[in-house]
C-alpha cells in the first residue's frame, strides 16, 4: 500500500530543493520545463527506495 503522505511530503521537498536550486542557476530549465512533473518522479523514486530499505 502507498503511504501517499509520506510521498506528498518528500514531493513538497523534492520540490523546494529544485526551485532553489533553479534559482541560484544550479540547474537550467527551458519554457516547456515541468518542475512539477520532474520533483514527481524523483519523489517516487526516493519513496521506492525508502520501501526497500524498510523490507530489507
């Protein structure tokens, strides 16, 4: 079962993380980026290895 809690708040962190970054020109963006859509699939990715951790 997704704990969808858990994954909005790494999303929420994931997100602010980016935008920092982005602002401090870390990292390059172009018009059609979508901070969103990427902060999404990091936070998946961190909360499937989170779960493994946990199994393991």
């Amino acid at each position: 079962m997704v704990n969808y809690i858990l994954l909005y708040k790494i999303k929420k962190k994931v997100k602010t993380m980016l935008k920092d970054k982005i602002g401090m020109g870390e990292i390059a963006t172009t018009p059609s980026s979508c901070i969103d859509c990427l902060a999404t699939d990091i936070s998946w990715e961190i909360y499937y290895l989170m779960k493994e951790k946990d199994e393991a």
